[in-house]
C-alpha cells in the first residue's frame, strides 16, 4: 500500500498484482505537507495538514479523520507554520515523532491523540545558529528517523544546521558532532544492520565529497563512499528492505537544478555493498524537467522501490537496476510538494 501526497490531495494505491494497482483519493481541507505509514499497524497512516494538524486513516486511506494540532503544546515565541516531519515508532508501540517549521520537536504516546513537546531539544546549543537559507529567520525539522533496534533512539535532521539524536526518546538530546552532516535531508536505518545510519545531504554542493554519509556507530563517527556519484546535491535515499547494503538515492548538481522545475535535472544512483555509485536510467524518463526524485523502500517486497517526482511514479523490483512506471488515474497529476509512504503488507 502506498501513500502519495500531492497538494491537498492523498492518493492511496493498493496493489492488486504485478501490474494492476487500485487507486483512491482524499482531498484534505489544506495542503499535506508530511505524511507517515505505520510500520506495526498495515492500513494506518498519519498526514500532516498546513493550518489543521494532524489526520489518521485507519483503514488504507479510504477515510481520514482529524485528530488534533500542537497549538496549545507549543511554547516558543514564533507560531509553527507547518508540521514538517512525521515518523511512527517501529518499537515503541503507539509512539509518533512530529517534528515543525520553526524547528521544534514533538511526541504522541497515544496515536495522536494527545502530544507533549520535547522541549529540551530547542535548548541545544546549535539551535541558534541552524537557518533555511531562502528564510534565514527559521528552520524546519527536515527527517525523523526512529531507530529499529533501540529502544528510545531516534535521529533528527535539521535543515539546515545539524544531525542531532536522543537516546532516551526525546528527553534529552545530544547535539551535533563536528564531522557529522549539517544539511541532512534523508535519514535511513534498516533492522538488519544494526547502528547502520545512511544520510542524503545538500553539503556535497560545497564539498563534493560530503554528499553521501554513512556511520556504522549510530552517528558517532562518519564515512563517506562517494566515488561514482557525478552529482554531489542528494535529497532522496532508500535502503532495500532486505539488503542493507544496496542503497539509492536521487541527487542534482544544485538545489536549483533539484526544485525549480524550469531547468530541473535530476537523477537516480544505485550502489551494492562496497561498489563505485552507479547511474541508474532504464525505465526512468528524460531528465529535464524532472524535479529531484523522492525515493521509499518497500517493506514488504526485498528488493523493490518506489521514485516518484513531479512527472509521475515509478517502480523497481529488481534492486534499483530498472524501473517501470506506475499508471495513475489521468485527473491525477504529481505536483509539489510531494510526499511518499508505503506501509506494510497485512499478514
């Protein structure tokens, strides 16, 4: 089951077989600007709607239900414009990660229904100097991961300004180290490598050896096999559900060419275990025009990823090495922002 957001529009696609995919959609009261899937419950979802909170569906995106905002659990000075980030714990059954333009972060033991802000992580000693470039005056939380092996770990990317992590669930928090990514805009983990944490970063624009990061010590320390990739400015990145060690990722040669559709060049890469990055194009469509790709890994199916931009959606079942498109309904166009989810398959 996939979750797309596009505008005020959630497109839900169920696959029925290889080829054949049942699509419905819900349109929201305002435009959707993060969304999230389960990973314990098949069929449950959280979006995040600009000016009206938080929305659940429960039953594969048939129906959605308004659940609440962080208004009244806010205490900073500047007004939240929008929820951000959203993640649902793999381990901590009931849990949710929100995290807020300006960057705060937020949690529900209760699937949403109520939330306490974790305030201590506004208290870092970064925070002031973190800053989205085209709005110097704030900054967003860009990614939460929440770890699949600990309990209570869970990383952050800021963007821009700092990769942070807490190990208690969000009572406290580490700042960021001096090596580690400061302009994350993925984070990935995978239950299979244990510590493992992969990081898709606009710092390669600056350095291009800094695009790709890995750390195999839950962010302590960090390695960076970037040779292969021709574009250093990466925003998408998924691992194969049951290969840690083939990852995509999308990237462009400047934020520019990356989101402004007028001269949009993006484009996928593939790397196994220790090989050089490798250009991925079969399947996939002509690059200009093509706003950088959004990449998820299925959970369910080893080997299989969803990219979806702003052209359309596509498919790949044989480890990122060739992709098909995914036909949607023609009243539905991909538009920006986009958003991607895929929940589980149910047992």
């Amino acid at each position: 089951m996939i979750y797309l957001t596009t505008g005020n529009t959630v497109i839900t696609l169920l696959r029925k077989s290889s080829q054949e995919w049942h699509a419905s959609q819900y349109h929201l009261p305002d435009v959707a600007t993060a969304i999230c899937s389960d990973p314990l419950i098949p069929g449950r979802a959280f979006c995040a709607v600009k000016g009206s909170g938080f929305w659940i569906t429960s039953d594969g995106g048939r129906s959605w239900q308004w659940i609440g905002s962080l208004t009244s659990v806010y205490s900073g000075e500047k007004p939240i414009r929008y929820i951000s980030a959203l993640a649902v714990s793999p381990l901590e059954r009931e849990v949710i990660y929100a995290g807020t333009d300006p960057s705060a972060m937020f949690k529900s033991e209760n699937f949403g229904r109520s939330w306490v802000e974790l305030t201590s992580f506004r208290d870092l000693p970064s925070a002031p100097t973190w800053s989205f470039p085209p709005e110097p005056s704030t900054s967003h939380i860009k990614w939460i991961e929440p770890d699949p092996i600990v309990y209570g770990r869970v990383f952050v990317a800021v963007e821009a300004g700092a990769l942070v992590r807490t190990i208690d669930g969000g009572h406290t928090w580490e700042d960021r180290l001096p090596d580690s990514p400061y302009d994350s805009h993925t984070l990935a983990t995978h239950p299979l490598a244990p510590h493992k944490l992969y990081s898709a970063a606009g710092d390669g624009v600056s350095n291009p050896g800094r695009g790709y990061n890995e750390s195999m010590d839950a962010g302590l320390t960090w390695q960076r096999p970037n040779e292969g990739l021709e574009h250093h400015y990466l925003w998408g990145l998924a691992v194969d559900s049951g290969n840690p060690d083939i990852v995509v990722v999308s990237g462009a040669s400047t934020p520019w060419k990356a989101h402004n559709i007028g001269v949009a060049e993006s484009f996928i890469y593939r790397r196994e275990k220790d090989s050089p990055w490798q250009k991925v194009t079969q399947g996939l469509p002509p690059i200009i025009g093509t706003i950088v790709w959004r990449l998820v890994a299925d959970v369910s199916r080893a080997g299989t990823f969803y990219a979806l931009s702003n052209k359309e959606l596509y498919m790949s079942e044989d480890t990122g090495l060739s992709w098909r498109q995914i036909h949607l309904p023609s009243s539905i166009k991909p538009t920006e922002p986009l958003g991607i989810a895929v929940g589980p398959d149910e047992k």
